[in-house]
C-alpha cells in the first residue's frame, strides 16, 4: 500500500502547466523533418529577409508545418519587422503543441540585430521577450515581456514566455487600448495554415489583421528584396 500511496502522492506534486517539465525538442532534429537547413543557413549568415522568404516557403507546404513559425518569425524580428514577428510567435504558441519546448540557440550576429530593434507594440515586445528567452538573457526578456502584460494583460502567450523564463510575470490588467488589439486567437482559428506576405525593406508596415486577407505568393514566384 506504501507504494501505491506514493505513487499517488507523486502523481499530485508534479506542477501544473508541465510543458516545462518534459524533455526539449532538438531544433536540429525539426530543421532537418521539414526541410529547413538552406533557411537556417541564411539565417546563420545574418540574412535575415531571404532566410524569412524561405520559412514563409516552407509554411506553404502541405502538412504539420507549424514549427517553422518560429524560425520564421525569428527572420522576420531580426529584419525588422518586430510587429509581424509577434502574430508569428502568438499563432506558433496557440497551433504548435511544441512551442514551449523547442530548444534553438541563437548566435553573435543575431543577438547584435537583436539588440538594435526597437519594438513599440505589444506583438513587437512579445517578439523581444521570446528572443530573448532563447538568447539567455532573461533581465532583458522581463523587460520586454512586462512591457507585452502591461498593453495585452496575462494571456496564454505572456503566460506561455513567463513559464519558459522561469519567473512568474505579475498579472498587470490590460489597458484601454486592448479593445483595439486584434485577436489573434479567433483569427489563427479561422486561418490555421495562412501565411501573410512579407513586406520588402522600405515597404509599408503589412502586419495586422489586413494581412491575414491578402493573397499569399506561391513557392514558385520569387521575391526580392
């Protein structure tokens, strides 16, 4: 019975919210499942716009692709683009179960890049706090990811970084802008697999719900910077 009776005990201490607590997903074993290393090449080599035309490629494929969101939305923050970033990282951690355990490392040149973004949105700040978990400097991921909770309130993205940071954000009520943000959530619902297009350096901003509506461009058409 004393065995019984600990393994019971044992079953109720385990936390809540595990995704922590089970083993990490090598990135390198994902990378290579959906074909992903000439984009993590450019990537590695600080090109950042080609890199994101190449996760954006392989999200358009047919089948369970939703890892590629991240890399993807890494490209897309170190080129600039830290508010198309974010609905990125938002719709990874709502349709990819694995979000919160894919082990990445991140190099010199795209900490240096990471360092120069200036987000000023919520999604950019989401964007920065998740970027920084991966680059290990958690002093700078807290800053960015209270920035997040103070415009977004403690939704399942803030709480999702707060977990992977390993400490608890304070929960700060949303502002009064929040009834303007879009919901991602519903939309990510509606749209599981839709991928918006990526705007070339000095185009207009395109990331919003907008962007959601407008046609994709297909594997086969090129795009240039």
């Amino acid at each position: 019975m004393s065995r019984i009776w600990g393994a019971l005990l044992g079953a109720l201490l385990i936390p809540w919210g595990g995704a922590q607590d089970e083993a990490p997903l090598k990135y390198s074993e994902i990378s290579e499942q959906l074909g992903l290393g000439k984009a993590d090449a450019l990537l590695r080599d600080a090109k950042y716009w080609e890199a994101a035309v190449e996760y954006r490629n392989a999200l358009l494929q047919p089948g369970d692709r939703e890892a590629a969101r991240i890399p993807f939305a890494l490209a897309l923050l170190a080129h600039g683009n830290a508010d198309y970033a974010g609905q990125e990282l938002r719709r990874a951690q709502l349709l990819y179960d694995g979000f919160e355990r894919l082990s990445l490392e991140l190099n010199g040149s795209f900490v240096d890049q990471l360092r120069k973004v200036q987000p000023d949105s919520p999604d950019g700040w989401g964007a920065c706090a998740y970027a920084w978990i991966r680059a290990g400097d958690r002093e700078a991921a807290r800053k960015s990811l209270d920035r997040y909770v103070q415009s977004r309130g403690t939704d399942d993205f803030a709480r999702a970084l707060d977990r992977m940071s390993g400490k608890p954000v304070e929960a700060v009520p949303p502002s009064e802008k929040k009834e303007e943000l879009t919901d991602l959530q519903e939309k990510a619902e509606k749209l599981p697999t839709a991928v918006p297009p990526i705007p070339k350096p000095g185009a207009p901003e395109v990331a919003g719900p907008s962007s959601f509506r407008r046609p994709m461009i297909l594997k086969e058409e090129t795009l240039e910077p």
